[in-house]
C-alpha cells in the first residue's frame, strides 16, 4: 500500500476481522500541561484466551500500544521552568477483552516498561525510578482472569512491527504489580535508594489455629536499600544516621469474605534485615549496629496471626526486579515483635562497648498467676530483652572501628 510516496507493508498476520494501525514517530501536545511522543498501534481482533480455572472462551480483543515514548505531565513543557512528571524510553501495552458470547465478561490487562521517571522542577525535591516495569491483569466480574503464562498468546502492537506480549500468571489472580529502582532526595534531610517492588493480588493464608482463609494482599518490599535521615545527606559534613544493606518486607493481608454480619479481619506482617546502621558526624560518639534483623507479626482481632512457617503460608515479596523475600515467621509464636543484631558504641576514645542484642515481645498464655491463691492463669504479652556476649572497656585509648572496609567494622 503507498500513501503520499511512503509504502507500508502489512504485516504480522493482519488479516480478516482484524482492524490494524500502526503510527510511527507520533508527536502530540496539549497546550504546555502534556507532551507525547513515540510509536504507536492499535488493534481490533477476535480470539480464544484461557482462563486461570482452565476454562477457554472466544473472546475480541482491543489493543493499544506504544513504544520509545517520551512523555510530559505538568506545567511549562518544554522549558528550562518544567514542572511535573517527565518519562522517557518507555513501551505499553493495554488489551480490554470481551467475551464474544454469553455474560459478555471484560477482562484488562496492562504490561508496561519506563527506562526512566522523574519529578522535575520541584526545588529540594527528587524523587526517580529507574527500570519500571508494571504488570496489571484484572477480571471485570472478580472471576478468573486471563493466564498467559504459556496459556494464551497475546501480541499487543506497539508500533511499526513491534510488539509487547503480556506474560503474567493467571494462576496469581488479580494482579498489580510494579517493581524498579527508586531514588529520593528530599530537602538534604533523607536520602533512599534501592530496588522495590509493590504488588496486591489475592491468595489463601493460613492462620494459627490451622484454618485457611481467602485474602485480598497489599505487598511493599524493598533490596539493597542505603538510606540516610540527618542533615546535608551526601555530603562530606553530613550529620545524621546512614544504613546500608537494607532488605525489606510488608504485607497486608485482608479477609476477602468474612461471615455475615461481620467485617473482614486484618493481619500485618514486617521481616527486614539491616547490614549496618551508622551514626556520622558526632565525632565524639560513635554509634554502629550491624547484622540487624526485624520480625512483626500482627494478630487480628480475634488473636490469630498468618502462620508463615514451613508448609504452612508460602509468601513471596518481590523487592525488585529479580528479588524477592520469603516470609518465615512461625504462627505458633503467636502475634509477634522481634528485633535483633549487634551493637557497638564508643565515646570520645574513654568508652567502648559492645554485644548481641534481642528484643522480643510476644503473646502468651497458660501462666500460673503467683498472685492468685485459686490458680488463676494469666494470658497477655511476654517482653524479654537479652544482652549476650557484651564487652565493656572505661578508660584511655578505647576505639570504634569506623572504617567501612575493615573487617573488624563496628568493633
């Protein structure tokens, strides 16, 4: 086909019933709030997919996608007074399906990489992600929703000839995820960056007491994080508390169909673990943990916590794009708050001090109560703090090891 001079070539099966647009080189605005630009496809096609229960239906599907695109939101476009939020090299592909028959279900499915995005123009404020992938798959009615995890073939155009095909697990069921990298500088005062990854899909947990519920999941995990709250972070005068090798997991667990009458219960649950915790730039004082680690295990209403341990509640955080976190926690434990790790502490080359460090508190019940005379038990929360392999040393020439290189770091 040659419109104007330029021949265009079909391609990629484009055939009957399939109503096909491919745009290359697009630019577009709107007034100095939006600009766009990229390559772009659209798509209209009948075919079958397959469901996550393993059921296939004839479906149509309408495509839209995009790739090398360069993208504005905000005020002033295109000056050196840009204010918003600014992406580049990125690709997307939406797909609504519509069964052909029947109930007429809509499924949607979004699959999205950003090489780069960025809040611009906002002075003592910079916040970035790098590396951006976003996954979306959502069934209309909250049925099953589409696998295409070697299940069903998708190609979305997203271009002249090029393509994204979705790949999510339909086995996860509804699906939300988005992991990068993040960076943010606010104000000289924090600094964060490190892989992270959020997601909120559904999945059956079992709890304490050994029953299985079905649950709506809001997971936040981050790997490999450093970050620093103080004052002129990353600079040589920088005053404040920097930690390195931080590895992190959230999760927030909600009832999906509580008994009638009754809301849904909530459970909470943190695992983290802390290379090094250092304070700089009180040279009097120094002040270094390392080898740190954090449990949280948070009971709902009713006493009852998700049991992590082995068989039990298999949980995976994704705290970036290869990394994820398994959740370990014992529910046998009851609700839960541990923390743990290696302290050590020098002041002004007169003290030094150092030791493993654990504190825990936890619920219990079936104590004798010693205040009662008819055997009372009691039933409430156990705190121990225990202090194991401590040195303590007053007088001239203690030393903190500072140097980061060294292997006697932090003692």
């Amino acid at each position: 086909m040659s419109v104007g001079g330029i021949a265009y070539a079909f391609n990629d099966g484009v055939g009957a019933g399939v109503a096909s647009l491919e745009i290359r080189g697009l630019v577009a605005s709107l007034g100095d709030f939006v600009r766009l630009q990229g390559d772009f496809g659209l798509r209209k096609q009948g075919l079958t997919v397959r469901l996550a229960d393993g059921t296939d239906v004839a479906a149509r599907a309408l495509t839209l996608g995009g790739t090398g695109i360069q993208a504005f939101l905000g005020f002033n476009a295109g000056t050196s007074g840009a204010v918003g939020l600014q992406l580049s090299d990125a690709a997307v592909g939406l797909a609504l399906v519509v069964e052909a028959s029947g109930a007429g279900r809509l499924w949607t499915t979004l699959q999205a990489r950003v090489g780069q995005a960025l809040v611009v123009g906002v002075e003592g404020l910079g916040i970035g992600v790098r590396n951006l992938e976003l996954e979306y798959n959502r069934s209309g009615d909250g049925g099953p929703v589409i696998d295409y995890d070697g299940a069903t073939e998708l190609r979305v155009p997203t271009g002249v000839g090029t393509f994204i095909q979705p790949g999510m697990d339909g086995g996860l069921g509804e699906l939300t995820r988005a992991v990068g990298r993040l960076d943010i500088d606010a104000l000289g005062f924090v600094r964060l960056e490190g892989t992270f990854g959020i997601e909120q899909r559904s999945a059956g947990v079992v709890l304490s007491d050994g029953s299985t519920v079905a649950t709506d999941l809001l997971l936040v995990g981050g790997g490999g994080m450093t970050a620093f709250v103080g004052s002129n972070a990353g600079t040589a005068s920088a005053v404040g508390l920097r930690l390195e090798g931080v590895d992190a997991g959230l999760a927030v667990v909600s009832e999906r169909s509580p008994g009638a009458g009754t809301s849904g219960r909530r459970w909470t649950s943190v695992q983290a673990s802390v290379g090094s915790i250092e304070m700089q730039g009180v040279s009097e004082v120094g002040l270094v943990g390392t080898r740190f680690a954090m449990e949280a295990n948070r009971a709902s209403a009713d006493g009852l916590v998700v049991d992590y341990g082995a068989g039990r509640t298999a949980l995976s955080i994704r705290t970036g794009g290869a990394t994820s976190m398994n959740l370990a926690m014992d529910g046998s434990l009851g609700a839960l708050l541990r923390l743990r790790g290696h302290g050590s502490l020098g002041i002004a080359g007169v003290v030094f001090g150092e030791g493993e460090i654990e504190v825990e508190r936890r619920a219990v019940e079936g104590v004798a109560d010693p205040d009662s005379a008819s055997g009372g038990i009691l039933k409430g929360s156990l705190m121990t703090i225990r202090v194991s392999d401590a040195r303590l040393f007053v007088g001239s020439g203690a030393t903190l090891v500072l140097d980061r290189a060294s292997p006697d770091f932090g003692k």
